[in-house]
C-alpha cells in the first residue's frame, strides 16, 4: 500500500522537531484511508535528548491513529531496537532528522522497513 502524507503535516512535523531540538518530539499519526491528515500529541509525553516516552494509557479510542511519528536530534534517521518495537501495530511510522529540513525524514512499516510517502497537498473547499 502507498502512504500519503499533507504538505502541511510534513511541514508541522518538522517544525515541532525543530522546536523540540535537542530533545526528540514525539506525536501519533491520525490516518484516514492511506492519508495522513494529523499529528495527535498525547498528553504527558516526556522527551529528553535520548528518547520520548508517549503515555499510550492517554491515547483516545480512536481507530484511525494508526502511525508514529518522532525526531532524531541525533541527525541518523534510522530505527533503534526501541523504535523498531514502538513500530509493532502502527502502520506508518516517520523518523525526522536533524536537521529537519522538508526532505530529512524517513518513513517505515510496522516492521521497520523504509516505506515511500507521497507528499500530496490539502485540497481546499471552494465557497
């Protein structure tokens, strides 16, 4: 399956990395369809400059968050072994990269292999 994701959320995705920095960010991906449309924070998510620890006690019940997202301040936008098993259940997960430029972020599967993502724009209603 091809993932789309916003303008827009990549946009927003790589500016909280950037305000984060040097702490990782942390967030889930609301997906509807194949499409990301949000970032979801979670309350009481921690982050330091190692890690992020999301409080998934705090998740709503909503079916439609169904992927991650996180910064590396590290620059490397590969998986660790904790992310890869933050990976299991979620279908799309985004690692951003220092230093968050539009096109420093890779993408994976609940498996941790590299995905493609399509940047799509927000289609605007006429009124």
């Amino acid at each position: 399956m091809t993932y789309k994701i916003y303008k827009d959320v990549l946009f927003s995705i790589m500016g909280f990395s950037k305000s984060f920095y040097p702490k990782e960010f942390s967030a889930l991906l609301y997906l509807s369809e194949n499409i990301i449309e949000e970032i979801y924070f979670l309350p009481l998510t921690v982050s330091n400059e190692n890690s992020a620890v999301l409080r998934l006690d705090m998740s709503p019940m909503i079916f439609s968050l169904k992927g991650s997202v996180h910064s590396h301040p590290s620059g490397y936008g590969g998986p660790s072994r904790a992310d890869l098993h933050f990976f299991l259940g979620k279908d799309v997960n985004i690692i951003a990269y220092h230093p968050f430029g539009v096109e420093d972020y890779k993408a994976y599967n609940q498996k941790g292999e590299p995905i493609f993502l399509e940047v799509i724009l927000r289609k605007r209603n006429k009124k």
